[in-house]
C-alpha cells in the first residue's frame, strides 16, 4: 500500500468497487479513518516484539470457582 493518504474520491471509488456504493458526506469520513488505521498499523509494523513471549504462555489465574 502506499504511504500517501487515501483522499475522499479515491475512498468512494474503492468502496464502489468493493459493492459498498457511499452517500456523497461519507467520502471524506471513511478517507479519513482508513487513514487512521494505516496510520495504526504502520506504528504497530515499527514495534519489536522479538523479547516478547505469545499470550499462550501467559499464566491465567486460577479460579477456584467459576459459578457467578
């Protein structure tokens, strides 16, 4: 994907393409939150997470009675 923002006309042709036909108001908001989520990702893409163990070996606690 490219590092340049998604603009309002490119979200609706994309989301046309996609058989997700938007109201005219709804371009530049759904440009702005798939902006928002590269911009996530591509922080979450910069993390190291070599050091850190996968959540199955996490320890859960023990529950000595799971009834509410």
């Amino acid at each position: 994907m490219s590092t340049a923002e998604l603009t309002a006309r490119e979200a609706a042709r994309w989301a046309l393409r996609a058989g997700l036909p938007l109201e005219g108001e709804r371009h530049a908001d759904v440009a702005a939150t798939a902006n928002h989520i590269h911009a996530v990702i591509a922080t979450l893409r910069d993390l190291d997470f070599q050091e850190i163990a996968p959540a199955t070996h996490a320890i859960a606690p023990e529950v000595a009675d799971a009834s509410l």
